[in-house]
C-alpha cells in the first residue's frame, strides 16, 4: 500500500498508463466509478457536480455526471463532497503515545491520507535505530507517511544530552535512504544563523541532498530570518501572532499552519481574510496532538474544521491541506482530483462537520463509515523497549543542596518566552527552602550517557501547585522531568514513572493519583488508542485537580515543551539551566550567599 520508494514514479508504469488512457477514452471500464458527488474544485475554488473514474491508483477521468456506468465498481458519492485526500505537513507521531499503526487506524477513516512523520522523539532517544524502527513501522501502512530525517538531536547540544546525538554525518546518512523525504524542521536557529559548523554541516547535507529543508523559525524576523532561511531552511510552523504570520508569508516561507496551538488560529484566518485570498504557500499541520484529542477530535480534519469554524471558507481550508500541501511537498501526484494524478479521494458528508463517509487511498476503498476496511499492519515494538536507564530516586534528589543560611537564586519566569530572573531564599538542613510563588522543575538523564542526578530549578508564573506530574515525554530529549510543589510528591510520581518503564503520573498527599504507561521509547504505548486515550484524560483531570491553569501560556501542554532548551531564554535540562541565546549554562540555580 504504501510504497515510498517507488512514489511518484509508479504512476509512470506503461501497463498502468494504457489501461487508463483506454478507459479515458470509454475504451474501457474504471475500475472504481464515484458517481453524484459535488466535487471541490482545489484550482478554481468551484463545488461541481463530477463522476470521477479510477484505473487502480490513479484517475483516469473527471467527466459530467450521469455520462459514464461502465466499471467494475460504482460507489455512489450523492449528497457528498468530493475532496483530495488531506496531507499533513508536520507531524510528530509519537506526541499521540501511539504506535504508527494505531495511529494510521485512527486518522485515515477521518480523511487524513498523508502525512509528513518528524521522528525526532524516537531519534532523541533510540538514535538512527528509531528512526530505522520508524519507517519499517510505515511501509505497509494505508497511510502515506513521508519520513524525515532528525536534524537536531540533541536540539540543543551542549545545553543538554539526549540518547544520540546526529551530526552532518548522521544527517547524510539518513538522507541517503530512499524513504527519507528531507530534513526535519530545524530547531537549532542560532546555530543555523551563526554558521555554526555542527548546524552547517547539517544544512549542507540537506542541500546537496535535494530534499526538503523544513524549519522551526520561532520569534525569528529581520535578519536572522533572512539568515535563517538564505542557509537553506524553506518553511515554518512556530507562528506567534498575526504580524508574524504575515512576516513569514511576506519573505516567502512555506507556512505550515498548526492546529496544536488553537488559540492562534482566529487571528490567523482574520488575517486571511483581510488578504483576500489564500497564499499558495499556506498548509496546514497538527505538530503535536495529544491521544484524548485524537480519539475524540481526529488530526488534520479537526483543524480544517476548526478553520472553517472561524470563519474560513471550506475551500481555502481545504486547499491549504490538500493542493498547497502538495506543491510544498514537490509532489504533483498528489492533492488534485484530475485526470493523470494519484487517486487519494475522501467523500465528506459536508463542508461544516467534514465526517469522512469513504476514504480511497491508492484507489483502494480503505475506510468508510468512520472504519477501516481492515486492520493496519503492526510491527514488532520490541526494539523500543528498555529505555529508562536510571534506577529509582529518593526525596533528596529533589532539593537543592547549598550552604550558609540564605541564598539568592536563578529561577526562569513564565511558561512560554521565558527570561531569567532572580530571588532570595532560606537554607534548612542544607537544602535550598523554594522560595513563595515558585515551582520546582527537575530533570534527569535518563539515557545512560551520564549520571542521572536530577538537575532542580525553579519556575516562576506557574501557579500554586498541590502536587506534581513526572513526565517522560519532555521535548526534546525526553528526559525524566517533574514538576511539583514539594520534594515528596515529585519523588512519588518520578519514581512510578521509572518503574513503568517511562510515561507520565501525577502525585499528590505523597499518594499516586494518575499512571500513564508509556514503555515504548518512554513515548508510546501499544495499547488500543481508546485506552492511552482515556489514561491521557485521567493524567488531565488528575493534574487539574493540582494547578490552576491561565491560559493560552500556562496549560497543560506547557509541561512538555518546558524542557524545550533551543527556544530562547532559559530552560531547565538535564545538565542544569540553559540558555541557548547566551550559552549560559548553569549546573546550579544557586547564584550566591546572602
């Protein structure tokens, strides 16, 4: 079903082309015949009436109604909107905690027939061997997945220390394997801007290699941004507002819209709107979606619905995620329904809800009704297991040893766009007392590639929080992190995730309240995608119960990305706090005696 390798040249095939000439003529019957469905025209932005014949993966013709009944098999597509198949642009499989197969399962019966798979979490931890696991786990899929090539891993180097770490070796490596599509977004801006020789020779691979250079281009402007991209970088995702919405699509990125950051998108499609029309370079992505959110919303159709639901037309919305994703991919067989392209077709009840009612894949029927027509193929998991280096933790760990009685100390303020800043606090017993208003913050090394002593700071605009949440899932090392309000708790709930063999739990009252396993990689679970996804909802409720959240910047998802070393400002790692603008590392948070 999904043959990377030979894609888009098997459409090529001469036995292929003559059969679908012969039935373009009438010469021949289709094999597949979709009749009385209203077609979404992605160039004219037209809703047509069509009957649309296919000659095994490919459309062979895309005629008036009624004018055709010759094929093998007719589905009847009235009072449906016919639509290409939906491509997402970036994606990180492993932030649904699910295998590739239980993910395909869930999003192809929703639409979702593409997708563009950034395995840097397997990468971060299991090296090119995850990323090796990675597209085995995609070849038979009924979903295409375009695999790209980690480019920083760690995503920080010097700062902190992953499970691997990928060099412009590595990196040609990678992008010698056919299934490789390009190189992942890059993360490592400054290193990128400065000529850094590690982030330059990784650049330099992804050049010579002829694939896609996909970037991560947070807060850039001016002429970093300029820099950024003359070294080869061609798109985005990291969108923060409208201006800069309207920077990146004004110096000529591929901007790859993501639904994970909702709050976002009302602007964005004002904004749109006030264009007047949609830009030819605008896709759309989900990034990261968390498994309750699959299980219930889906992926790429929910954020088209979404889009539609503030305000976009139907048809902008779906040509972001159908034609404009096709031209940024470089693949012209894709995203069309016209004669001579590759039939990936969905059938949607409507342009409001966007229910998948069929869903051909390689002009194969492989969902319908919301099911798929059969199972997807597993792989053996097996070589994801065994990944917590680290044996379990006492409460010291979780305090921070100084001297004298009171100290000054270096905490990081806010959730998102952090800053140092600095406070003053009391020593008891050796142990730093965390200071009114902060949050404790530890991360350990949980790879085996050095001690795996938590690193403890302090977090400041984070709330009061009654507990703590441990989580192996921690961007983009996926170290052990934990987040609480005291020693005992953070203890409680690290070491449950240790003994799991990696995942996520909450503590409070020195009890476990919630427990996520997540024993592939620390990443994924192989169990049924309705069950991680109600443990999710029970890691939810249970941190509700801990922190109060003040959206958009302190929610929930700020646990994950907190770790997240290559955005500016200081983040806590396993090797301390670090500053990927300054280079400041520092090993402790105490600064000084008072």
């Amino acid at each position: 079903m999904n043959n990377r390798t030979t894609e888009p040249g098997d459409l090529t095939c001469h036995k292929l082309r003559t059969r679908a000439v012969a039935a373009a003529r009438g010469d021949e019957p289709f094999d597949i015949l979709l009749t009385g469905g209203k077609l979404v025209d992605m160039v004219t932005g037209e809703i047509r009436k069509a009957d649309i014949g296919l000659i095994g993966p490919m459309i062979a013709s895309v005629h008036e109604p009624a004018t055709r009944s010759d094929a093998r098999k007719i589905v009847s597509a009235r009072g449906g909107y016919v639509s290409p198949g939906l491509i997402d642009t970036h994606m990180h499989i492993e932030s649904s905690m699910v295998t590739p197969a239980i993910y395909a399962e869930t999003v192809v019966p929703r639409g979702v027939t593409t997708i563009v798979w950034d395995p840097h979490e397997f990468g971060n931890v299991l090296g090119l061997d995850g990323v090796r696991w990675a597209i085995d786990a995609t070849r038979d899929l009924p979903l295409r997945v375009l695999v790209l090539a980690p480019s920083c891993v760690p995503a920080a180097p010097g700062l902190e220390l992953s499970g691997a770490d990928f060099d412009g070796d590595a990196m040609a490596e990678m992008l010698s394997w056919p299934e490789i599509a390009g190189v992942a977004e890059v993360m490592n801006m400054r290193g990128v801007i400065d000529r850094d020789a590690r982030m330059t020779n990784i650049m330099q691979a992804g050049l010579a290699s002829g694939k896609l250079v996909c970037g991560h281009a947070r807060g850039l402007e001016g002429t970093d941004l300029a820099a950024f991209m003359t070294a080869g970088v061609s798109s985005d995702h990291e969108l923060v507002s409208n201006d800069d919405l309207m920077t990146k699509l004004r110096a000529g990125l591929a901007i790859e819209m993501r639904g994970s950051h909702d709050h976002l998108l009302p602007g964005f499609v004002e904004t749109l709107n006030e264009l007047g029309f949609l830009p030819q370079t605008v896709t759309l992505c989900t990034d990261d979606v968390f498994p309750d959110d699959l299980f219930h919303a889906g992926g790429l159709d929910d954020v088209v619905r979404r889009l539609v639901r503030y305000g976009m037309k139907p048809e902008w919305a779906l040509r972001a995620a159908t034609l404009n994703a096709a031209m940024r991919l470089g693949r012209s067989d894709l995203g069309l329904i016209a004669a001579g392209r590759r039939a990936d077709i969905v059938i949607f009840d409507d342009l409001t809800d966007f229910r998948a009612r069929q869903v051909i894949v390689n002009g194969e029927i492989v969902a319908g009704a919301g099911e798929m027509a059969s199972r997807a193929v597993s792989i053996d998991p097996a070589p994801l297991s065994d990944t917590m280096k680290m044996d379990v933790l006492s409460i010291d760990d979780f305090r921070v040893p100084a001297s004298g009685d009171r100290v000054r100390i270096a905490t990081i303020d806010r959730p998102r766009f952090t800053r140092w800043a600095t406070d003053d606090a009391d020593v008891k017993d050796g142990y730093v007392v965390p200071p009114m208003g902060t949050t404790m913050i530890a991360v350990a090394h949980r790879h085996g590639k050095a001690d795996n002593k938590p690193r403890v700071g302090f977090l400041t605009g984070w709330g009061d929080w009654k507990g703590a949440v441990c989580t192996t899932v921690s961007h983009d090392s996926h170290n052990v992190t934990v987040f609480g309000g005291n020693p005992h708790d953070m203890m409680v709930a690290a070491n449950a995730v240790i003994r799991a063999g990696g995942g996520m739990a909450v503590a409070s009252n020195g009890k476990l309240d919630a427990l996520l396993p997540l024993p592939l990689c620390g990443l994924v679970s192989d169990a049924p995608m309705d069950h991680v996804a109600q443990q999710f909802a029970d890691i939810r409720t249970a941190t509700d119960a801990i922190v109060d959240w003040q959206p958009p910047y302190l929610v929930f998802k700020a646990l994950f990305g907190a770790t997240l070393a290559c955005n500016p400002g200081p983040h806590q790692t396993d090797r301390g706090i670090g500053d990927v603008t300054t280079g400041q590392l520092l090993t402790t948070p105490v600064l000084e005696i008072i």
